[in-house]
C-alpha cells in the first residue's frame, strides 16, 4: 500500500530590494544606452547620481578630445583613496561614460563617450534642441495650483496602496496598475480568491517611503513596456525631463509621439502627472514625479508615530487614514472605528492568516515598533512581539515529505528485508517494527519496488 504527501516548507524571510538608477542602467543593453545619451536630460541625471569622485573625472575629461592615460587619472587622486577610484573608474565603465582606449606606448586611456560627451555639454552649459515638453503654451485658464496637485498625486497613489490591502475604497484603480502589482510580485491570485492579496514583498512596499514607493514600482513597470508597443528609451527619457521638470507648472504634448502619449496616460493613472483630459494639449507634474527615489536604497518611513499597543494585545490607531486602518487590518481583528480612533485585537488566527499570505513575525513587530507613539517608553510590550513568533513558531513545528509507504507484510522477515534495503540505500524515511510499516522517499521507490518484486520471485521459487 502507498500513500504520498508533498512537502511544506515555511517561507524564508527576505528584503526588498530596489535597484539604483545606476544599477538599472547597467543592465541595458549598450545600443539602449547609446540611445538614452542622445538626450540631454538622461546624461544630466546619470551624471547627477554620479559620486564626487566620478563627476570630477567627468568634468575633467569634458573638453579632451583625446584619450587620456589610466594611469594619469589615476594620479588625480592620492593612493590613500584607490578604492574610491575603482569604484568610480567600475562605475564609468559599466555605464559606458567612458571607453578604453589606447595611446602610443601601447598604454591603456579611458575617453569620454563621444555621445555622452555631447550631450552632457548641453545639459550642464545650455544649448541644444528644446525638449518637446518645452514648447510654449497659453495660459491656462483652468490652471491647477500646487495644493490641487499634491492632494492629486495623494489620491491617486493610495489608490493603489489601499488596492495592495484588499481595502474596499479602490475605485479607479486602472488595470495597468494592477498588471505591474502582479508583475513585481508584490501581489498574487491564489485559488478560490477572487482580488489577488498581498504578498510578504508587498508588505515591505508598504513601510517605505513614498519616493522610493513610486521608483520600485516604475522600474517594475519599465520592464513591461515592450510588451505595451511601446519604446523603452522613449519612456526613459520622458521619465527624466520629468525630474527635471517645475511642480506647478504646465508643459505642452505638442510633439509627442502616438507611443508618448499612451505612456503619459498610464503615468496620469499613477498620479505622476495631473492632465485635466486626454486632449487637452498639457499637462502637469506632481510632486511623486519630481520626488522619485533614485539613488541608494529603498528607506522606511520616518513618519510620526500613531500606534499604542497594549499587554491584552489590543491596538489603538490614532489616525483617520482608511490606507493605514487597511494595513492594520492585515494582521489585526478590527472591533471599532471612531472618526480618528481605530481599535484592533492581535488574534493567532489574525496573525496566522497575515502569516498564510507571506508577511512574517519580524515584519509585523518591525511595523509595530516602526509606527509606536514616539512618547511611549516601551514601543512594543516583550510579551506582544514573544507572541507573535511562537505564533509563526507553530507554523514551522510539522513538515510534511513527500513519499511511499509499505505495509501488511506477511512476516517479520520480509519487513526487515525491505527495511534493511531501503536504509542500505539511504531512502528510508520511517519505520514502525510493531506494526511493520516502512516509509521510504519518492524518488527511492522504484528500486525498493523493483527489489520487493525480485524478493518475492525468490520466495516462490523456493
């Protein structure tokens, strides 16, 4: 008799991480940079995220027209700084800033990209092509002031977070949106559940802050756009005229091509830009355009605290934000709502359905302690956050393993056969000698099970 049970393993704990500007760039294809450079714009913000070090080689070999030695750059700075140097050399490198290039002697040079050069000339001197974006407009009559855009913006990006929380209030969230949630893994669709529901990547989404919010999930969005129709240097570039842009200020779409124009809709969708209609000619930037995280990593909140929780493990939100009721929502059972008061209980069950979609013990006391009244002495009771990891303990307690089982052997002799032969093999799982049963793994029961018919041939023949 067989019976089999595949196997369950409690989810590891890792960190979201989002990648640099840099970073990113560096995974494109050279043609694809060659193409960015031809815009001022995109050679103004690599060389804004540039360290000191590799701007001032930068700035140093703008106006050279010839290749310049290793190692005389080298000597630009002291040898207490060699590792400062390689990084920024590394850096210029893999960015294609510069090329490696030779001088007689037989000597290795770098020399600046001859199309980042010329256009990093007019991005830091002025010249140059107007940007399309730059054409100039009427005034606006129904012209939008910066209040009018950052409750805008607001509005338009906690549609997606109270979507990511399974919050009801998430009218108008666009199926672009949805597709990138799933994409970058920070949602899911499990079966039988009919919205998909947060993933534990997700949740660590959730505690940053919103600049880097708005890049983690851009670049996601960047990875699909080819799949769109559209043209990923194209969006790029629009991206970083976009950071270069003023808030509160309106520029024309005169120019844009077919592809563009898609490509500013999905971002309107975003709340990256306000555009009163389609065709209305112009558009604003919102402030979670200008504001996006580009440089080192993805950073939590820093945002003042409004949880208080208690021994009886109740919590008390001091806040009249639906979005952060939501999140509290993931790992609490909700008992009253106040207009600037939200009580919840911490549950096993609570816990363990948070636990069940991904999100982990640590996770859900980081984000207690994170969001605790700065006045209290003691963020988060010892007695909470002990419970909560038992909780995740009682997860990690059974395993199952995948595998056969033998029984109803008719002798003793014939179950220590088997049993000898599958531990000689190092496939045996289990064994029970009073009941005469052998457990042995999956992929060992094909020789256990052509051993036991040769054993049995055996028997008859004697």
């Amino acid at each position: 008799m067989a019976s089999t049970g595949k196997s369950v393993k409690a989810p590891k704990s890792k960190t979201l991480r989002c990648r640099t500007l840099h970073e990113y760039l560096k995974s494109l294809s050279p043609s694809v940079l060659d193409r960015l450079y031809n815009h001022p714009s995109t050679c103004l913000a690599v060389y804004r995220e540039l360290s000191e070090i590799a701007k001032h080689y930068v700035i140093r070999l703008l106006f050279v027209e010839q290749p310049v030695p290793q190692a005389v750059i080298a000597s630009w700075l002291s040898k207490t700084h060699a590792k400062e140097h390689k990084e920024a050399t590394d850096t210029l490198t893999e960015l294609r800033v510069w090329n490696e290039a030779s001088v007689p002697g037989g000597l290795s040079a770098w020399i600046l990209n001859p199309i980042f050069k010329r256009n990093a000339k007019v991005a830091l001197l002025g010249g140059g092509k107007p940007w399309s974006m730059s054409a100039k407009l009427e005034q606006d009559q129904k012209a939008r002031d910066l209040d009018f855009l950052n409750q805008y913006a607001l509005e338009r990006w906690e549609c997606i977070l109270r979507f990511m929380v399974g919050s009801q209030q998430t009218e108008g969230i666009s199926a672009d949106a949805v597709r990138t949630l799933l994409y970058a893994e920070l949602m899911k669709c499990n079966e039988g559940s009919e919205s998909p529901v947060i993933t534990k990547d997700g949740f660590q989404f959730l505690l940053l802050e919103t600049p880097a919010q708005v890049w983690y999930f851009i670049l996601k969005y960047l990875e699909t756009v080819e799949t769109k129709g559209l043209d990923l240097v194209e969006c790029l570039t629009f991206l970083f005229q976009l950071k270069f842009s003023t808030l509160g200020t309106d520029y024309s779409t005169e120019g844009m091509s077919e592809k563009l124009q898609i490509f500013l809709q999905h971002l309107r969708e975003f709340g990256l830009v306000y555009q009163r209609k389609r065709k209305a000619g112009r558009f604003y930037p919102t402030k979670l355009a200008l504001n996006m995280a580009t440089r080192g990593t993805l950073k939590q909140i820093r945002e003042p605290g409004f949880l208080i929780v208690e021994t009886n493990f109740r919590v008390y939100a001091y806040t009249d934000s639906n979005l952060k009721v939501a999140l509290i929502g993931l790992f609490t059972e909700l008992m009253y709502r106040f207009p600037n008061l939200t009580v919840g209980v911490l549950t096993r069950d609570s816990v363990r359905a948070a636990l069940r979609s991904g999100i982990t013990a640590a996770q859900i006391i980081g984000f207690l302690r994170l969001h605790a009244l700065p006045t209290l002495a003691t963020p988060l009771p010892p007695v909470v956050a002990d419970q909560i990891q038992l909780w995740e303990g009682e997860r990690e307690r059974l395993t199952t393993t995948e595998g056969v089982l033998y029984s109803q052997f008719v002798s003793q002799a014939d179950f220590e056969k088997l049993r000898d032969y599958a531990q000689d093999l190092g496939v045996l799982t289990w064994q029970n000698d009073k009941k005469r049963t052998v457990v042995v793994t999956k992929q060992g029961h094909s020789d256990i099970k052509k051993f036991w018919v040769h054993h049995q041939k055996g028997s008859q023949h004697s």
